[in-house]
C-alpha cells in the first residue's frame, strides 16, 4: 500500500448516524438534551433526515454549511439553487426553506407582536438579515397601522425596480387588504453597493404619489448591500421631507 504524500491531507471515516451509538445520534440527543445541546449540522441533520449512498446526513449538513459559507449563506440560498445541490431533493430542499422562514417570521415578531415601526433602523432591523446576502434583488414590503405598529410584511417581487405601474399597484395590494394606514418598502443590491439608482429614486416617487392619492404614508424606501443600508427618506431622494 502506498504512503501519503508529506503534507497531505489524512482521509477520516466519518460514521453515519446509523453507525453511531443511540445516544449519540441527533434527533436522540435533542430529545435527552434539548435543541440548544447540538451542533448546527446535527440541528441541520435533524432536517435532512437521510443523506446519500455515498455521503452520511451529518456530512452532508456540514458540506451544506461549508459550501455556503455557514448558517447566513444558506439561508440566503433560494429554493433552486438548494434542489440543485448534491444529495439535496426538492422536498430536502423546501424543508430548508420552511425551517428558515419560520425562523425569520418569528425575528420579525420580536418580543412584542406588533412592534413599531418608526424609521430605517426598525426597517433595517426587520428586513436586512433577509435581503442582504440575497444573489437576486427582491423588494419586500412592511405594512403598518394608523400608530406604525407592524401589521405584516410580503416579499412582492424579484427583479429590478422599476416604475411600471403595475408593480407600484402590487406594493399597495397588501397595504389596501390589511386596511392599513402606512408602509415601508425595502430591496436589496446584489452587487452589496447600497447606492439608490436613478430607477430607485424615481420608483419611490412613483410610490410617494400613489400613496398620496390612496390616503397611504409611504414612510421610507431602504435599499440594502452587505453590511450597509440607505434610507432613501433621509437623503430625501423620491421624498419631499426627511423622516419625522
């Protein structure tokens, strides 16, 4: 048998969670020791429910986890590129996808159900752990009520922004269902330059108008990169005045 070459990395059998002992196993030690004992590829693994013929489900959480740069990456992943992944099936793929939106539904509710809404770092604060590793733009909307308690959030649409009167009527449609009095809108910069685009600056007029003639206080337009945010309100690009 030949030796590895000096410096090489030194192959490790890896057993799969059939292999390991009972109590050592994900789902049995979740139900001994809580959520909070495991890994974040065991809680992944717990998902996944079985891997491969050739790799085991905890190394394919890891991989997953790995080849996404972590939990973040891959909750950003959207629901083709997951179902195109090795050793992940459609229905593997919307397991994921459900865990994380749970989780993103239950941070916008925060501590109170119905928190406030009052300028861009609430919006940011709501919106931004969603938008901003995202590989395609997405503009999301918040709807509020007459004291800017959130009432709920929608993504609206993928794709550029632009002033089509259609997508400006999409952005009200929830708005005008909850019979609410206020909203913010949101989308993300793939490239991670937060800097509003012409387009941006006139869609959010655009948006202004139609929420004047709708009786609907558009209360700010924030756009997202990585790590940074715009308030298209404060720079008073598509707004007459700053925020209040």
């Amino acid at each position: 048998m030949s030796e590895a070459a000096p410096g090489a990395p030194v192959a490790t059998y890896q057993p799969r969670v059939a292999e390991m002992p009972a109590t050592d196993r994900p789902r049995e030690r979740l139900e001994r020791l809580g959520p909070r004992a495991l890994t974040t590829a065991e809680l992944l693994a717990i998902l996944l429910r079985t891997g491969t013929a050739k790799e085991g489900v905890l190394q394919l959480a890891s991989r997953l986890l790995q080849d996404n740069d972590g939990l973040r990456g891959l909750a950003a992943a959207d629901l083709p590129t997951l179902a195109l992944t090795r050793g992940v099936s459609s229905a593997k793929a919307t397991t994921i996808a459900a865990a994380f939106e749970l989780g993103r539904r239950l941070a916008l509710e925060g501590d109170d159900a119905r928190p406030r809404v009052e300028g861009p770092k609430d919006i940011a604060r709501h919106l931004q752990p969603a938008l901003e590793l995202l590989q395609q733009e997405e503009l999301h909307v918040l709807v509020m009520d007459t004291k800017h308690h959130l009432l709920g959030s929608a993504m609206v649409y993928r794709g550029s922004v632009n002033t089509t009167p259609g997508r400006v009527g999409e952005i009200f449609r929830e708005a005008v269902r909850r019979s609410a009095w206020a909203i913010a809108v949101a989308h993300n910069h793939p490239s991670g330059d937060p800097a509003p685009s012409v387009n941006d600056v006139e869609f959010t007029r655009d948006l202004v108008e139609a929420g004047e003639l709708l009786g609907i206080e558009v209360l700010d337009h924030v756009v997202f990169g990585r790590g940074r945010y715009v308030s298209m309100r404060e720079r008073r690009l598509g707004f007459a005045t700053p925020v209040p």
